[in-house]
C-alpha cells in the first residue's frame, strides 16, 4: 500500500513538473512577440533593429573616425627615442708614427682604437608641415565622405521603409482577404448543402450540384492560399527585420490614415547624389593641391654619452647636437597631374549630369503619384458603393433562392458575381495603399535625421 502511494506521489510531483514546464514554456512563447499597430510603429522599430541601418551608423562612425584623422595630420610630428650601444670591439685605425714619434721612420703607422665602449643616446625630433594644401583639401574629402555616408543611410532607411510597407500592408491586405474569404465559405457551404437536399430529392441534376460543390471548393481553396500566403508574408517580416520573434501586425484599414497635405521632402537618393557631387568637387581641389608648395619645420635635438663603464654615465663624455631645418619641396614636373585634373572635372561632369537627372525622374515620379492618388481614390470608392450594392443583391438573391423562385445556376451565378466585385475591390483597396504609403514615405524628412 505504501508502495503504491509512493508511486502515486511521484506520478503527481512529475505531472506537475510537466505542468510547469509547460505553462513556462507557452509564456515565453507568448512573451517572445512582436506585436505593430500602425507603421509608425514598424519604422520606429525598424530604426533601432534593422542590421541595415546599424550597418550604415557604423560606416557612418567610420567616416567620421577618418574625418578626425585627417584633421590630425595638420599638427606636429614629435617622436622621441633612447638607444644603447655597446662597441663590443672597437675597430682599430691605422696612422703615421711620425705624429706620436718624430723620429719614427718614415712609412711607418701605428695601430690606435678610437671611441668608447658604451654609448647612451637621447633624441627628439619635431617635424611640422606648416603649410601642406594637399593636407588641407584631404580634410575636406574626407568631411564630404562622412555626409555622404549619413546620405548612403538614409537612402537605406527610405529603401527598408519602403520594402517593410509593403510587406506590412500585404499582411492587412491579406487578413482582410481572409475575412472576405470565410464569409464566402460560409455562405458557399449553405448553398452546397441546400443542392445536396435538392439533389438527393432529386430536383436538380448532378452537374448542377457538382456546380455548387466546385464553387466550394474554389472559396475554400482561395482561402486556404491566402492563409498560406499570409504566413510567408510574416515570414519574410522577420527576414526583413532581421528577428527571430513572432510578429504580430493588428493594424486595419480604419485607422489608415496617411494621406496629407504636406509637401514632398527632398528624396534621399539626391541626397546621395548631391553629397557625392560635394566629394568630387573636394576631390579636385585635392589634385589641384599637387602643384602648390609644401612648407615644412623641422627641429632635432640629440644627446650622446660616451663612456668605458656600463651604466656609469658620471665621468662619460657629453656630446650635444641640435639641428633646425625649414623645407619648400615643390613638384613642377609632375605631368600626370593635369592628367588627373583633367579626369576630376569630367567626373564633376558626369556627377551633375547624373544630379539632374535623378531630380527630373523623382519629379515625374511624385506628379504620376498624385494623379495615381487622386484615381485611387475615386476607384475605392466607387469599388466600395459597388460592393455593398453587390452584397444587397446577393442577399436578395439568396432569398430568392431559399424560396424557391430562382434555381441554383441563377444563385450561383449571381454568387459569382458577388466574388468578382469583391476581387475588384481588393484589388482597389491595393492599388491605393501602395500609393499611400509610398506618399507617406516620400513626406518624411529623411534629410533632418
């Protein structure tokens, strides 16, 4: 009997420990979500996760990093130095007798070591480019390097907001769909099982019945494609966030207001091309620098002990030098550098041809996105006064039906036609919200981030 209670404790402790374990579990997945209610919300998110955008700071931190080291150039060289030598074996020098013995024969030479054993040597040297252009305009480039790092992400940011709407929309698009879809289901299953009644009492034929059960099975397969369709769309959400979490989207077209009146900011990709435009021009003045002289200081100070005792340097031998220089180097044949000239001008050239270009295309663009706006708005809303006459006249219809005035083929018919104007309808609410949010992105000041 104990046994058996003791087993039964043990099945209870262990069924509560899965129990936990389980209520863990569905809590972290519960927790390790994502949930957006608007895209303000997704682009927010977006702006501190995206590995894009932390990829572009770090190149922007990078540009920076140089802009500063550049800047470095301009100020004073000094390095110092200590240096030991230990003269292991001196080299002896051959000299004349007759310098330290007169009456030494002549063509006679005696053998004597010059130096110290050890010498200790101290030395400083400072070199300062006092005037060095090509120094000077390398700060410039490298200045308009970083602005057109900070305009390589905000192009980045205008492309992922883009590419994250239109996913994010397609999600709504989508669940909206989905609802479109199971209310057609529902209606189709009510139609399938009157012509089944029908059918089996034998007052409609066999192809009508396989009519109304094709027509189901149509609605049930749409339905099932955009569920699946629906969980790519998350899918690829997460891709483009780069998270692993479950996202949520509970965002609907009643809250889609995007549409105003403010005007279109500048277009992150003349940014670009502007701050690209700015680099080459430095970049020309940098080469033009080659041609100018370099104006250069130089100061030395060096100290040598000389002395026979290691490490002793109280009886050793001072021996100082100090030099100041000053230095104009200048290269007037250099031939490559008109050369050089020559191919930055034809790149400032190409840059504003380019520039002009770009501003005249998004022009066209933002016109072709107004008039597309104004259409598509008139098409939803003729799409929408269509589709709830549509749903009147199927509802008529189906009472019709019920009441046996019409017949199936008629009741499917118009069923059908139900379903073409809510394609059409959808097809309008989507056409509109990429013109929408399209707009909406080309209303944020990419230029003031």
């Amino acid at each position: 009997m104990s046994h058996v209670y003791s087993n039964f404790l043990n099945n209870r402790t262990w069924s509560k420990s899965v129990m936990i374990c389980i209520c863990f579990f569905s809590y972290s997945s519960i927790c390790a979500q994502i949930e957006f209610t608007s895209i303000e919300q997704l682009f927010a998110y977006a702006d501190l996760n995206s590995n894009i955008l932390k990829s572009a700071r770090l190149n922007e931190e990078l540009m920076l990093s140089k802009n500063k080291e550049t800047k470095t150039d301009l100020l004073p060289d000094i390095s110092t130095s200590l240096g030991y030598n230990d003269n292991i074996t001196l080299q002896p020098s051959l000299i004349p007798a007759q310098i330290f013995d007169p009456a030494a024969p002549e063509g006679e030479f005696s053998e004597i070591v010059f130096g110290t054993k050890f010498q200790y040597t101290r030395s400083m040297q400072a070199q300062w480019d006092v005037l060095n252009f090509q120094k000077i305009f390398a700060i410039e480039v490298s200045r308009t390097e970083f602005f057109k790092a900070k305009a390589t992400t905000e192009l980045n940011r205008f492309n992922l907001y883009n590419q994250l709407a239109s996913t994010y929309y397609s999600i709504i698009l989508t669940q909206e769909s989905i609802i479109f879809y199971h209310e057609n289901l529902t209606a189709s299953k009510i139609i399938l099982e009157n012509a089944k009644n029908q059918f089996q009492k034998g007052t409609i034929s066999k192809s009508e019945y396989n009519q109304a059960l094709i027509n189901n099975k149509q609605i049930l397969s749409q339905l099932k494609a955009s569920e699946s369709n629906l969980e790519q769309y998350y899918v690829q959400l997460q891709s483009q966030l780069h998270v692993q979490e479950k996202i949520i989207v509970n965002d609907n077209f009643e809250q889609y207001g995007l549409v105003s009146f403010q005007s279109f900011q500048t277009h992150p990709e003349i940014l670009l091309q502007e701050s690209t435009l700015s680099n080459v021009e430095a970049q020309l003045k940098q080469t033009k620098a080659l041609r100018y002289p370099t104006l250069s200081l130089v100061y030395q100070d060096t100290r040598t002990w000389a002395t026979d005792d290691f490490f002793d340097i109280s009886d050793a031998s001072e021996l100082p030098q100090q030099l100041f220089g000053v230095t104009i180097a200048i290269n007037p044949f250099d031939f490559s550098r008109r050369k050089k000239i020559k191919q930055s001008k034809i790149k400032i050239e190409l840059q504003k041809l380019e520039l002009e270009s770009s501003k005249l295309e998004i022009q066209k663009e933002d016109e072709l996105l107004e008039l597309q706006l104004a259409q598509g708005l008139t098409e939803l809303e003729e799409s929408e006064q269509i589709l709830a006459l549509q749903k009147e006249n199927d509802k008529h219809t189906e009472n019709l039906y019920q009441s046996g005035i019409i017949s199936l083929d008629n009741r499917l018919d118009k069923f059908k036609e139900l379903l073409s104007v809510q394609n059409d309808y959808l097809n309008s609410l989507a056409s509109l919200t990429l013109i929408k949010y399209k707009k909406y992105i080309r209303q944020i000041d990419f230029k003031s981030n």
